[in-house]
C-alpha cells in the first residue's frame, strides 16, 4: 500500500461515493486478513478485526456464510468498529477506517 493510504481522505472526514470507488479499487490489491467462520462476529473476531483496521486502515474479510448473511455480518462490524463498509463481492468484504495519526511519540 502507497503511503497516501494512511489517512486517506482525513480521520473524521466523511466519505464520498468517489473516496469509496478509489477505495473500492486499492482494495482489489489487498489479500482478506480476517476470515469469517460458522460462528459469526465474536469478541475474538472483533479485536482481530480492529487491530488489522488499526494497523493497514483497508482490510478485506472473507466468509463461509452466504452472501446475504455475510452482509448482516458486515452491516454488524461497521457497527462496532467504526469503519466504513466499501462492498462486497461474492464472499470477501472490504472495509476502510483511517489510520490513527502518530503522535511525536511513537517511533
């Protein structure tokens, strides 16, 4: 990922339909980094999912459910982490939430 991905658009900024569509495109490179079991959104999931949002701000999941299920499943992360839902297609989801800036503290 190019480094204008960190905080593209800002923290707290709206997205647009064509922020979406850019996004939409750069997540077509990413592999899924959180898979989605029998078992659903879980605690365990949740944090998994957060720190990868944390850490890449793109992240795509991929399901064993089916594609209606697998919508309510990410209707329900976008929920709970804050990110936003970019779509899906068949199986795999994409998500994006802004990188947090670094402080003058971290390395």
């Amino acid at each position: 990922m190019t480094e204008d991905t960190l905080n593209f658009p800002p923290p707290g900024a709206a997205l647009t339909g064509h922020d979406k569509h850019v996004l939409r495109g750069r997540a077509q490179t990413v592999k899924p980094s959180v898979t989605l079991g029998k078992d659903g959104v879980t605690e365990t999931l949740l944090k998994e999912f957060d720190r990868a949002l944390t850490l890449n701000g793109l992240v795509k999941i991929r399901s064993s459910e089916s594609r209606d299920a697998l919508k309510a499943q990410c209707r329900d992360l976008a929920e709970k982490t804050g990110a936003e839902f970019l779509g899906t297609l068949g199986r795999t989801a994409a998500f994006y939430r802004a990188k947090p800036a670094k402080s003058e503290f971290d390395e």
